[in-house]
C-alpha cells in the first residue's frame, strides 16, 4: 500500500460507504411520513420564529424518516411495519443431469424446453 491508502500509486482511494440502514418503516407510512413531515419544515421554516423553528425540527426529522425507511423509536422497540419476504422452505433437494448451458436456457425459458 502506498502512504495515500491506494493499492497502487496514482490510483484513487475508493470511497468508504456507509453502513447499510435497516428499514422497519412501511411503503404507505413512509409516503405519509415525507409529505407530512415536508408540509411541516415549509410552514414552519415559513413561521419565521422559534416555535417555526422547532416545527420545522420535527418535520426534517419526519421527513429523514420517510426518505430512509428507518425509524429509531421503531429499532428501540423492535418492531417493523415494512413488509418482510415469506422464508423460503427447501423441501427436498433436486440433484438435475444436464449440461450447465441447457439447465441456464431451461431456467431462463421454460416454455422452450417444453
């Protein structure tokens, strides 16, 4: 490694990404969650005084809610309305005879190996 943090010298350092946030807000409450909290930062922002100000504190942080998905009331009490996929359940495993090519076009159209 060179002093920089680059792998090889001239090449730039990758940018570090951010830890992935854990979604528990629903589709519909996000939506009403944005608008909402949009609605309130404007008509806050627009108050011109503190209360103004703390209204628009609480519609950024309705807002940010929305946007992300995250709500850290929801983490605290461990509970989630975002919809969460059914569990796959493998029943029994299927070993298949046949050349990579063919399973992959088979996979792709099933209606052309019929």
């Amino acid at each position: 490694m060179t002093p920089s943090g680059s792998a090889a010298a001239g090449m730039p350092r990758s940018p570090e990404l951010p830890a992935p946030v854990h979604v528990n807000v629903g589709g519909a409450e996000r939506l009403v969650s944005s608008a909402l909290g949009g609605a309130m930062a404007l008509y806050g922002l627009s108050r011109r005084s503190l209360s103004g100000l703390a209204v628009a504190g609480i519609g950024g942080a309705l807002l940010a809610r929305g946007v992300r998905g995250h709500c850290p009331a929801y983490r605290a009490l461990g509970t989630s309305t975002a919809a969460v996929p059914a569990p796959v359940e493998i029943v029994q495993p299927v070993s298949v005879r046949a050349p990579a090519g063919a399973l992959g076009a088979t996979w792709l159209d099933p209606l052309a190996a019929a």
